[in-house]
C-alpha cells in the first residue's frame, strides 16, 4: 500500500517528527552550486508529516552583516552530493536565488502553502514529490 503524501509540510525544527532517514537531517550544512559557489546554509527542512521524510531544505543566503538575508526553498531532489558539511545542488547559485522565496507564514496548510511547493517544483523543472511517477 502506497502512503498518501501530504501536501502540508512541517518545519523539522519545530515539529516532534523523527525523521525516517537521519541523514535528511542537514540543518547547518552550507549548499554550493554545481560549480562550488557558495549560496547559503541549510537553515531548516521541510518534512512530510505522513512519511517522515524530508521534502525541501530551507536555504538562507549570506547578507551583509545580516542585512539583506533572503530564505529559499530547494527541493532535496536537486541535492545531487555532499561533500564533508557542504551540499551540491545541480543548480548555478543564480537559479537558486531567482526562485521563489520562503516565509514561514506560508506554512499555513491552506492554498497558499500548496501553491508555494508547485511554483518550487516548477521553478526546479522537477516532479513534485506528491506526484506518483507512472509506470
């Protein structure tokens, strides 16, 4: 029986969630381009509720003394390694920061919250995680 995936997603720091896979755990971790460019940190992970699995990372770029800081969402499937504390993500640090930004505020489990993920995935040219791929 496949689990139905929730479209609802909690912030892994804030929820009570044992993630399935440990390893999805990479708060802190800095995320580089494809080419080792530096975008930011992982400063959350957005996890399915009814899976317990990590969907998205909550990436926070560098600002000038903490001005100017920005929050975006990358999908964990455009995480393609990880090297020591870093993560790569198959993206050039111009698409990742050109993409929809995050705020918690979005987290609201209404239209809002699900419109979010679709302009994400969009963005990313990927399947969004709640669409079974068909055999």
């Amino acid at each position: 029986m496949t689990p139905t995936l929730s479209r609802s997603l909690e912030l892994l720091e804030h929820s009570a969630i044992a993630l399935a896979d440990p390893a999805e755990d990479t708060r802190g971790r800095e995320v580089r381009d494809q080419v080792g460019e530096r975008i930011g940190r992982v400063e959350d992970v957005l996890v399915d509720p009814s899976t317990n699995r990590a969907r998205m990372l909550v990436v926070t770029t560098d600002g000038l003394l903490g001005i100017g800081k920005h929050r975006y969402l990358v999908p964990l499937a455009s995480v393609r390694a990880h090297d020591g504390d870093s993560l790569i993500v198959d993206r050039m640090h111009d698409q990742v920061t050109g993409g929809p930004e995050f705020d918690d505020a979005a987290l609201d489990g209404g239209d809002g919250e699900q419109d979010l993920y679709e302009a994400v995935y969009a963005w990313y040219e990927l399947q969004p995680y709640w669409v079974q791929p068909t055999s």
